[in-house]
C-alpha cells in the first residue's frame, strides 16, 4: 500500500488529482491511500436529485451531500478491486477496529451507510468503482465546526445530526488518527481484494 498524505487541498483540485491516481493505479497495479482534508465544502453524490440551501459542488461517487471542512480526515482508496463487496468489508473492518479500539459506543448502519453513535453520524462512506480500481472514500471527523456540519443534515437523512472524535469525548490529534488507520487499513488488506 502507498500512502499519500496531501494535506488541506480543495475538494475539485483532489478530485483530478484522485483520477489521475486512479488511472496510475490501473496501470501499476498497486494499492494508493491518500489522506487529506478540505477547506470548507459540501459534496453532493451522483444518487441525489434534490436541491440544498447551502453551496454544493457535484462528486461521481455514491451517497447523497456529505459535509467537508477542517478538523476532518478523509481516506480517498484507489485500491485494486476484484471483489466490491469483499473490498467493501475490508473498509469496514478497519474502521471498525478503530472505532473498537477508541469509540465503541460507535456502529455502523448498512442501510444509510455510514458510522453512528445513535443519531449522532461521526463518518461518511461512498465509493465508485471503475476498471477494477475504487475511487473516493471515508470522512471522518476528527475535530469539525459542528455548527457548521449541521447546515445540512448527513447525507440528507431526517433526525441524524452530525458529531466528531472531540465532542464524543475522544482527544487524539488528527496525525494520531491517520498513524492509527493507515496501520488498520494495511493489516485489512494485506492479501489481494
């Protein structure tokens, strides 16, 4: 696994920049973790038709409007992918060991995917796949503007609110939680997806 760490970074330059990994990734048949953080910004995914009341800017992946700010940690896989599913569950599995090790109280929802403490969401999911390798990824937030975040609801889901490591109590600094998952995303995938 190559990790790639870019820092704060506008959402649209590292969406070219994630497909122009993506593209490399095909040809050199490695597995490419970037890692990084967005200035202020919603996503809207290709499943969502409604209109928001805050500034949105169109993504390709899955998923309906995901809040982006700082104080928040995103894991973009362009991994190669022979099995979604089996990948799918591999993400999973490293953030729920994570989660385990730091948050238990957290669980993941199948069926407005993302992590959830009750009705408090702490990180989003959506994936694409395309000539066997992923785009896009997971956001997890570290230490967000809740206020902020709260604009729009999660995903566009009725009664979620949004929370983060610190307001649950969790005080790890975003470099300790990069450390943490970049060692659980590699132990998870140390054989072939």
């Amino acid at each position: 696994m190559i990790v790639h760490d870019w820092g704060e970074i506008a959402y649209v330059r590292a969406s070219k920049q994630m497909h122009a990994l993506h593209v490399k990734a095909q040809q050199d048949g490695q597995n490419h973790l970037i890692l990084c953080s967005h200035p202020a910004v919603f996503t809207v995914g290709s499943d969502e038709q409604k209109h928001f009341k805050v500034p949105t800017v169109q993504s390709d992946r899955g998923g309906s409007v995901t809040c982006h700010s700082r104080g928040q940690n995103i894991f973009y896989f362009c991994f190669q992918v022979k099995q979604p599913a089996r990948f799918y569950k591999k993400v999973l599995d490293a953030f729920e060991s994570f989660f385990m090790k730091n948050l238990p109280a957290v669980t993941y929802d199948k069926n407005n995917p993302g992590f959830y403490i009750q009705n408090r969401k702490i990180a989003s999911l959506g994936f694409r796949y395309s000539r066997g390798v992923s785009l896009h990824g997971v956001a997890l937030n570290v230490d967000v503007d809740l206020d902020f975040h709260s604009l729009v609801s999660p995903c566009n889901l009725t009664n979620i609110v949004p929370t983060s490591l610190k307001n649950e109590g969790v005080t790890l600094t975003l470099k300790e939680v990069n450390e943490q998952l970049i060692y659980l995303i590699g132990k998870h995938f140390e054989d072939a997806v």
